[in-house]
C-alpha cells in the first residue's frame, strides 16, 4: 500500500501526493501489485503522436548517441523510413558507437534479407526474432509466438516506447488530411513515449532478454555500461511491464484487469485491437455500472476485419451498461492507451486481446502522474471529435449479417 515505508525517498516523497486521495491510493496499490519490475520515480517522459513527432523525436537522440543505440521493433521496412533509419544507424556506427537492431521475422516478413544483410555489413549487430525458417530455427512450433515490442534504448539514457513501428505508414500524421475518405495506407494514428530516468533501465531489461532469446546474450549486470546507476531526470512515477509468451508470467493482463476494476471516476480507453476476454468485458461492464465514466475509441476500419469484427461483438454488452463508443473515422486507429481516474496512464503496444497476452512478446509503460494524465486524456478528446459515436439506438438496427459475424468471431478469441 501507499501508506507503507518506501526505501527510495524519492519515490517515498513522489507517492505522498496521493495521501489524501484513497480511490487513487487504492488504484496504484492494485497496479502495482501486478507489476513484474518495481515503480521508479525521477522520470520524465513526454507523449508523442503519431510517425512524425515521434521520428522526429527518436531521430534527434540517435544523432545524439554516443555510446550505444538498442532498437527493438516488430517492423522494420525498406522502404522510406526504413532506408532513412538504416542509414542514420549506419552513420552512428561509422562515428564508433554500438548499434544492435532487432526485428521479428514474421512482422518484418516484407522486407528483404538484403536490407538487413547491408545494416550487417555497416557494423551494425542484427538479430531476426523467431526465425520462420526452420533451418534457422529448431522451435519452429513457436511460431506463433511473436516479438511485437517497439523499445528503442540510447546509452542507457533515453528510450522509447509504445506502438510505432520504423515503415512508411506513418510517414504522414493521422490528421494531415481531413474527412471520412481515408485507406489503411494513410497516416496511422498512433502514440509512443519519449522516457527518461531510471525506468529506461527496465526498458534495457526487456531489450536485453529479447536479445538474448535471439543469440548469445550480452554481459550486462546492474551497474554496468548497458544498466548504468538510475539517475533521476525529472518527477514522474513510471514502471514498465513485459510479456514473455515463453513465460506463465501474466503480469501485463494483470495490470489492465486492475486498473479497470480499481477506477473510480474515469476510464477512458484507445485500442487498434480491441478484443478482450469475458474478465476484462465485465470489469468494463461493472466499472460503467457503478458510476465510472467509462468510454471507449476503437477503429471505424482496420486492416484486421476479423479483429474489427471481434470488436463489435463487445458493443452489445458495454452499450447496454452505458459506455460511451466511439468509432474513429478520420485515420486507422493503431494506438494503445487507458487513462484511468486522470492520473494513470498505461500506454504501449500491447493490445486488449488475447494475442497480445498469450502468444506476443510485448511492452506497456504504466506512468503514474496527474499531469501526464491530463496530457493523455486531451489525446483521447481529440480522438473523440475525430470519432462518430455508436448509439444502442443505432446498434440495434444492424444487420443479421453483421449479427452472424459477431457471433462467429468469437470461436477464434483465444487466436485473435
């Protein structure tokens, strides 16, 4: 509990905010008791949204790196963005420093193996995750076991996280052209974290298991060149939670389960792949029902129409207990983001299905902060006015087409 002795002063002092306020007091415990690494204080981090801000961000700290770059990333392309990260990487390592690149094999499926072969050849250190080549790969029956984590780590002072992968679809911002006619090669609309302090030390954590899966691991110890002593960069409260498919570890699944039943006033959820089990459903359902203000943005189209149509199946039950839904029309939705009660905010690239908590390498930053929360919840209005809303009037009218559809996408929840 809050309540109880903090052996990091710093922390000790930053959680005293939250004295006098037990719904929140309440609601941290519950995270956090769910959470694999322990909660950090001293960050900064800032939200970053959509390709272009956050390239622009990451851009700027790669130029900047002196030591080493770690990226880990589910895509990686060769086409603009791609070729224009590659070359940024190839420089950095021509002025000495360390660059190690990691991409999963299926994400980055198409991308040819010479634009890998070329990074190799500039110096660069680069693994492919879970190989679908079975001569490459003896656990070929893990294959549905995927890396879909998105870390970038920058001489362990810096990191990035959240939904971005390094392609072209996201060369352009998700508002850059108005109106409903919008494609799934438009600009995505999406949201990563620039991080700074001691919880990009449980980022490097992530990265280094990840890359030790895929070869030889680094020899790294608390303390050392790649986890350097945490040095405080600012005032928010921050911890960073992995899923390992590998593991029985559900830590991940954990913290959203608690943090939907422990909201008390808000619940404000953006997810591409909103597919969630009956536990989750319910924690939605009850929250709504016992006064929480809970509201929801997902895709109006996607380029997964069976997780679309996963997704639709959920209306029924959170309509009928009053959640607001709205459909995000003007950009293909490809965020994951929940503020809860304006004060926690867990934003990542995990989405609420069941991939994501069983069969995906993932990763979520959990910021614990009233005005980062504030910041993410003027992101979700933005999202809201760009949204058309899903009315139990309207819903109800739909077509037995769409019924059928609803009803059959559930026999495949636990793949999807």
């Amino acid at each position: 509990m809050l309540s109880e002795d903090e052996s990091d002063p710093l922390l000790k002092s930053a959680l005293e905010e939250y004295q006098n306020d037990a719904a929140v007091r309440e609601l941290v415990a519950a995270v956090r008791q769910h959470a694999p690494m322990p909660l950090t204080a001293g960050n900064r981090v800032g939200a970053l949204i959509d390709g272009p801000q956050t390239y622009a961000a990451i851009e700027a700290d790669l130029k900047a790196a002196r030591h080493y770059i770690h990226l880990e990333t589910f895509i990686f392309g060769a086409d603009e963005i791609g070729r224009r990260f590659g070359e940024l990487l190839a420089q950095k390592r021509k002025e000495g420093v360390e660059v190690r690149v990691l991409y999963d094999s299926v994400g980055s499926m198409d991308t040819p193996k010479d634009f890998f072969e070329h990074l190799r050849r500039q110096g660069i250190e680069v693994r492919e995750f879970r190989p679908m080549n079975p001569v490459k790969n003896p656990r070929i029956w893990d294959i549905d076991n995927r890396d879909h984590r998105k870390i970038v780590v920058i001489d362990g002072k810096v990191g990035f996280t959240g939904g971005i992968n390094i392609d072209s679809t996201y060369s352009s911002p998700s508002s850059s052209r108005p109106g409903p006619k919008r494609g799934i090669e438009d600009g995505w609309r999406d949201t990563h974290m620039r991080i700074q302090g001691p919880a990009v030390n449980q980022l490097q954590t992530l990265f280094l298991q990840s890359w030790a899966e895929a070869g030889e691991p680094l020899q790294a110890k608390d303390g050392d060149r790649y986890l350097p002593p945490a040095q405080s960069a600012g005032d928010k409260l921050i911890t960073i939670v992995g899923n390992d498919s590998e593991s029985e570890d559900r830590s991940l699944y954990g913290t959203y389960l608690a943090a939907f039943k422990h909201s008390s006033s808000r619940l404000w959820i953006t997810h591409a792949y909103f597919a969630p089990n009956p536990e989750l459903l319910d924690a939605m359902v009850d929250a709504a029902r016992r006064g929480v203000d809970v509201r929801l943005v997902v895709p109006a189209f996607t380029d997964s129409r069976i997780v679309l149509n996963a997704t639709q199946a959920t209306f029924t039950p959170l309509l009928n207990a009053g959640v607001k839904i709205y459909e995000l029309k003007d950009a293909l939705l490809h965020a994951k983001s929940v503020v809860v009660d304006g004060s926690v905010s867990i934003v990542g690239s995990a989405n609420l299905d069941m991939r994501s908590f069983l069969h995906n390498d993932e990763v979520n930053a959990i910021v614990i902060d009233r005005d980062f929360g504030q910041r993410m919840e003027e992101v979700f209005k933005r999202d809201e006015r760009a949204s058309r809303p899903v009315t139990l009037e309207r819903w109800q009218k739909r077509s037995l087409w769409q019924r059928f559809k609803e009803f059959g996408v559930k026999i495949f929840g636990y793949w999807i």
